[in-house]
C-alpha cells in the first residue's frame, strides 16, 4: 500500500460517528476563521487609524477602536458554525453547538453596545461636564452609563435567552414573581438607590464640599449608587448610606469663601465693655493674620450667658484639607493674646456676696 492510499484509508476511519477527513475539515475551518478574524482585527486597526487622522472628533474614533475586537471575534463565528454541520454529531450535542455560536454572537454584540455606552458618556458629555462644577451633573452622568448598560446587558440577556429557546415570556413572569420576594428583601438597598437618585437631583451638596451629618462631618469624596462615601477632617473615610442621608438634615458647611468654621467664647461678667470691644477686635486680628483664612470674619457679641459675656466668631478656612491646622493656630494664637491682654475666660462658677449686718 502506497502512502497515499494509506492515507485515504486513514480519511476514510471513523471516529465519533464521523471520519478522520470530516474532523480534520471541521478543524482546518476553525483554524481558517482564526486566522481571518485576526486578519480582519488587524485590518480594522488600520481602517481606525485612518479614521483617526481623517475625522475632528475622538468620539466616533474611540468607538470603532472599541469595537474592532469583538467584530474581529465574530469572523470566527460562521466558521464554527460551518465546522458543526461538517461532522456528524447527536442533534442534541449540534443544538448545543449552535446555541453556544448564537450566545457567543449575542455576548460580542453587546459587548461592542456596553464599549459605545461608555465611551459615549465618557466621550461624549466630556465638553458638557467640562463646563460645570463637579458635583451633582458628573453624579446624574454616571448613575445614567450605569442604568443604559444595566439595560443593555437585560435587553441582550432576553434576546441571547430567546435566541437559545427559552420561554422568556414564562421567565419573565416567573421573574416578576420571585422579582416581588427579592424586592421585599432588598429593601434597604431600593431604599439608597433612590436615595442616591434624590442627593443627585435635589443637590443638597456636591462632591468636594464639607458637610455635617448627625454627627458625622467630612468633605464629599463620592457620591455613589449606593452610598456616599465623606472624608473627615482626621483621614477616616466614613461611608453613609444614601437613604440616611436623605431622611436627615444635611449641614453644608461649605460656602464660596471656603469651610465655615464657628465657635463661641465666653469671658468673665468682670470684663468691661473697652474690654469686650478690644476682644472683638483682637479675634478678628488673629483670624485674618492666620495663613489659611479668608479676609472675611466675623466677630459678634452674643450675648449675656449664665456665666459668661458670650462672643461668636464666624470664619472661613480655605483649604478643606488643613483644617485642622488652621483651627489649631487661631485657637492658639487667642489664648496668648487674650493671656497677654488679661482678659479672662469663663467657665461655669458661682459667686457669693458676703452681706454684713449692722
């Protein structure tokens, strides 16, 4: 036997219900897609680069850049396909094949849809977010990517389910059934989701801005879906659920001076009222000539406490971030000042008058 007849003999074996020469047909078609999807990968790459230096705007070129993976990938695809009805196989494990190749179509597919969702967002709203404040907008752009690719990824779960031959329509009802059980259970996690969507709309602060909450204080980090997580003034990252946020009172301290700093102090019903003016003047003095602050203080007397002449101070620290540091050196600098002055500070005490009697 010659050694092609002897391969014709081998073609002719049969192995899985097929023969050799069918399985090396399906396998060389396989191959052949391979090679073609990363042919065409390739060539896409050059046409988007084309593009690129042809076309103003990135967005266009940041989809096609996006999707020329998942195009290249479905080459392969067909080939697959053809290789399935090349060799014999039970109907059952074919439908298995050929579901497989229409979920792994439907997958690509939205894949490219998820990759032109976000570049969109990210792309497309760039100039618009450019020219806001960060804050509320950039938080409505990125809770609207998360809920267009939520439903893509549902439109493309119902289609890729139905394409397989599933019922849908008895999934969905069986869906809307368990989906009431599943509601009720997650009812915390409903409740900060539209919470997230009432601090997004209502805009009761931004990110960035310092504000107090119970007895929470901190600057915004991020607003999320879920919740919002606040950095305070020591580096602790605090992280508040969204629906407690917005059931209680919000206090943003943040105005356009910088972090509203305000505090009380008390001085001796002893002090005179020369002496009351030359405290006004002497914390208004020590506020302005603090690196940190802004020009505008303000000083008040307050009024006649239970022990003490009560004064107000109101000022503005301008960078969140040194706080602290600024607190520190303004309450330091009015103990030695007002020690120096001799004006005295009042705690709670009691003062007894002695009445002779004649």
């Amino acid at each position: 036997m010659n050694g092609i007849a002897w391969l014709e003999e081998i073609g002719r074996a049969q192995f899985a219900g097929s023969s050799v020469h069918d399985w090396l047909v399906a396998l060389a078609l396989i191959l052949l897609g391979a090679v073609l999807g990363r042919v065409s990968r390739t060539l896409l790459r050059r046409v988007v680069g084309r593009l690129t230096r042809l076309s103003d705007t990135t967005l266009d070129d940041a989809i096609a850049d996006g999707a020329t993976g998942p195009l290249a990938a479905m080459v392969v695809l067909p080939f697959i396909e053809l290789a399935l009805h090349t060799v014999q196989m039970p109907a059952g494990v074919r439908r298995v094949g050929e579901a497989g190749v229409l979920l792994a179509f439907d997958l690509l597919l939205a894949l490219i849809v998820l990759r032109a969702v976000d570049i969109g967002f990210q792309k497309g709203l760039e100039p618009w977010l450019q020219r806001t404040r960060p804050g509320s907008e950039h938080g409505l752009a990125e809770l609207g990517r998360k809920a267009s690719k939520a439903l893509v990824v549902l439109l493309f779960a119902i289609t890729g389910l139905k394409a397989v031959g599933f019922d849908v329509v008895s999934l969905v009802t069986g869906l809307g059934i368990g989906g009431l059980a599943v509601a009720l259970a997650a009812q915390e996690t409903l409740g900060n989701v539209l919470g997230s969507v009432q601090i997004l709309t209502d805009q009761p602060f931004a990110r960035g801005q310092f504000v107090r909450v119970g007895s929470v204080a901190g600057r915004v980090a991020e607003i999320g879906m879920r919740s919002t997580k606040v950095v305070t003034a020591s580096g602790v990252r605090v992280v508040l659920p969204n629906k407690q946020l917005a059931e209680q009172p919000i206090e943003n301290l943040s105005v356009v001076n910088g972090l509203t700093v305000e505090f009380d102090i008390g001085l001796v019903y002893q002090t005179t009222a020369a002496q009351l003016e030359r405290a006004k003047a002497l914390l208004a003095e020590i506020v302005r000539d603090t690196e940190g602050t802004h020009d505008d203080v303000r000083v008040h007397f307050l009024g006649f406490g239970a022990y003490s002449l009560d004064i107000r101070v109101c000022y503005f620290v301008t960078d969140y971030d040194q706080q602290l540091d600024v607190r520190d050196a303004v309450n330091l600098a009015i103990k030695d000042r007002f020690d120096r002055e001799g004006l005295s500070f009042a705690y709670p005490s009691q003062t007894l008058f002695h009445v002779q009697q004649r």
